[in-house]
C-alpha cells in the first residue's frame, strides 16, 4: 500500500516462481530431453549450464515434465492413449477383455524388428515377471531370447492382471502367432518355478524342453540350508553336496551324489533333505546337468538375460509411479537400442574377425558364422589340444564340433555347424 513494503527486499529470486518460468526454448528443450528419458536432475544441469542465471528449481521441471506426458494424452484414457501409440509405431498387439464387458484386462504387445528376430532366432525363449513398473501395481511379462551373437532381444511383453495358469497360457498362444512358420516353435523355454506358468507352458508347447532357472533354485536350496542346517563348516559342506548333485554328468552319479548328500543330512537334518526332494528332485530333468547337457540350450540354463532386461527397463523409468503408457515408452526405448546394437553385432561377426581367428583352421567357416560361435570353437580347440578327452558337451548343448570331432582335423567346415547357429 503507497509504495511502502511490510519486509525487507529479497535478497535472491531463487525459489520464486514467477522469476524461475522456462522460457520457450528451454521448455523445448526439455520437453526433448523427456522423450531421451533424461533424469530431472540432468535436465536442470543442462538448462544451468547453457544459462548461468537460470533461477528454474527442480520441483518445476517435475511440473513441466508432468504437464508435458499429460499434454500429449490429450482427452484420451490411459488404455486409449497406450492403445494409440502401438498403432502409430506399428506394433503387433492382442488385448483381452473381462468377460462380458469391454474392460480391457491383458495386454500384449511386440515390436515389428523383435518379430523379425524371433522368426530367425526361436529356438531358445525365456520368460519372466517384473513387478514395480506402473502405479496400479500389474505384473509386467518380459519375453527375451537370444540371437547367434550372445545378444539378448525382448520378444514381446504383455501386461497380466493376474498370474494364472490361464493368463499365461494366452500369452505363449499371442507369441506363438509371431512366427510364420509354426513349425518352428522354440525348443527351449526356461523360467523360474511358477507352478501356473509350468503348467501353461505344458500345455501351449506340449514339445517343448522346459528348463528351470538353475540360479533361483540354488539361491532357495542355499536360503533353506541356513534356516534348517545352519552357517557352519558343515552346512558349507551340505552347499558343496548339492552343487555336485547339481553338476552330475550322469544320471547314475546323479542319483549317487544325491544318496551321499541324503545320508549325511537325514539323523539330523530331515526337514532340509525332505525340501530339496519334495520342491526340486520332482523337476530333476528340468535343471541337473544330467539331463539338461543332452539339450541344445546354447548355454542358457537361468533366467538371468530376463532379469537383466527387467534391470535395464526399471533403470530407464526410475520409478513405480507412472502409467501403463510410460511403461511402454521405456520398453519401446530399449527395444530399439537393443535391435541396433544387435544389428552391429552382425556387422561386426563379418567384417571384423579377431586375428586368432585368421589361421586356416577358421578359413571355410570365418565370416559366415558369429564371432561367438568362433570363440566357443577355439576354446573347445585349445582344451582338446591341451587335455584331451572329450564329453561332446559343445555338440550337444550348442549344435558346434565338440573336441572329438576337431581332433586331427586342419580346417572345420559349415557342415559340421549346426544351422541355426549362423
């Protein structure tokens, strides 16, 4: 009133609003680096560093970023807009409604470059849930598989209301439809043990080997050891029983290395030995090594290249609170990042070979194979020369010329190379 102030001038403007607005450009600016998934913190560094009087809080990029996602929306619901944007990037996508109401429940989704790499790489699939990626707190099922260069690549995803038997077995009929040719369907498919998906699985790929991820059982069989065993000398002995049960070549040391471990823990330790044998002996054939180095699995016996993927997809959206939307611009992110560097792993596979590639030994076969398939060649080459003997470990579980096979031989050819291995 008449001039006269009640305090004392402000000595900064930082933190007033009005003075911290983004200009037009900046609000650009940001609104690009939103779309690049830039974190926040970074974007308030970026607009700092290119105006060094910027007084633009982090609490106000929140807002322009919040603006910004709602903006593009429009009037549209989250189902609609998430249901807009697979149309406009031309994405193969099933949905799923409630019975007798057009309340969508289940969603799947697959990129046009992931189909391609499916139909040349379906022999190796693995599956798995993630949790804590939108705000309604629905799992999240990442499909992956593997391309002939040790290149993970996600097939498909799908979002599941709930994780029954049912759900899953229209999940693995919706990836089904991606092939072309449905004779071939994958030969593997490994997962953790999801009792609905093991059944879904029997049911939607009868032919099908179905591996258990080796990882989460010791992860369990350990977890389980220190609850009835202990953390002693002893129960480190009990672990290294299991892992030579585990790690059996045969079926008969199978059952010999298991008896040893039985008899040890049974005065005692009834409860862990009746576990090991009630939850996991009944899937045996699923992970020993016994039966699973009989299966051309090409090295993938866990869930590990899935969880992986889960890491890089909650890495890129930094939280559980957004929507179904956000969710699926991280995994379109991703796929696309993905599919290029996959890409240049097959560049790389012809025109840039390793010079301990470069002898006649790898003439016939040098640029026509992946320089993942040369590396396993040399190393089974390296150790018959060296140890001798052989357990065709690399023909069975790879389809590549095990030690027997290279012995005496001065060049391999393509004929010895199992076909999908190219």
């Amino acid at each position: 009133m008449e001039g006269i102030h009640n305090h004392e001038p402000a000595r900064s403007l930082l933190g007033h609003n009005f003075v911290g607005r983004l200009k037009p450009g900046e609000k650009e600016q940001v609104g690009k680096m939103t779309r690049s998934w830039v974190p926040p913190r970074k974007m308030l560094l970026t607009l700092k560093e290119n105006n060094p009087s910027n007084l633009t809080t982090i609490s106000q990029i929140y807002g322009v970023c919040k603006r910004l996602r709602k903006s593009l929306r429009g009037g549209l619901t989250e189902m609609q807009h998430l249901l807009k944007k697979l149309d406009g990037d031309k994405y193969v996508h099933f949905e799923r409604h409630e019975p007798g109401s057009e309340v969508i429940r289940d969603v799947f989704w697959a990129h046009p470059n992931a189909i391609k790499l499916f139909n040349t790489f379906p022999y190796v699939v693995i599956m798995d849930c993630t949790y804590k990626t939108n705000k309604y707190a629905i799992p999240l099922l990442e499909i992956v598989g593997l391309t002939s260069t040790d290149k993970t690549y996600s097939i498909a995803f799908c979002y599941i209301v709930n994780e029954g038997t049912d759900d899953y077995v229209w999940a693995l009929e919706c990836m089904k439809s991606l092939l072309a040719d449905q004779a071939m369907l994958p030969k593997v498919i490994v997962t953790d043990r999801d009792l609905a998906l093991l059944s879904a699985a029997k049911q939607s790929l009868p032919n099908t080997t179905h591996l258990l991820c080796l990882w989460h059982i010791n992860k369990c069989v350990l977890a389980k050891c220190k609850l009835y065993v202990g953390t002693d000398d002893f129960a480190e002995l009990v672990m290294m029983k299991w892992a030579e049960v585990v790690d059996a070549a045969t079926v008969e040391e199978f059952e010999v290395k298991w008896m040893q471990l039985f008899n040890m823990c049974k005065a005692k330790y009834s409860n862990f030995t009746s576990y090991c044998s009630t939850t996991w002996l009944v899937h045996k054939e699923k992970f020993a090594k016994a039966w699973t180095n009989h299966v051309m699995h090409f090295g993938t016996t866990t869930s590990n290249r899935a969880e992986g993927a889960h890491a890089s997809l909650k890495k890129m959206l930094r939280d559980c609170k957004g929507d179904l939307a956000t969710s699926w611009d991280a995994s379109h992110s991703l796929t696309c990042n993905r599919h290029t560097e996959i890409l240049a792993s097959f560049e790389r596979s012809i025109h840039r070979i390793d010079h301990i590639f470069m002898f006649p030994f790898y003439t016939n076969i040098r640029g026509f194979v992946s320089n993942k398939c040369l590396q396993l060649i040399d190393d089974e080459h390296i150790r018959m020369k060296s140890y001798g003997g052989c357990d065709c470990l690399l023909r069975e579980t790879h389809g590549l010329p095990c030690g027997c096979e290279l012995a005496g031989h001065r060049s391999t050819t393509l004929l010895s190379i199992n076909s999908i291995c190219y």
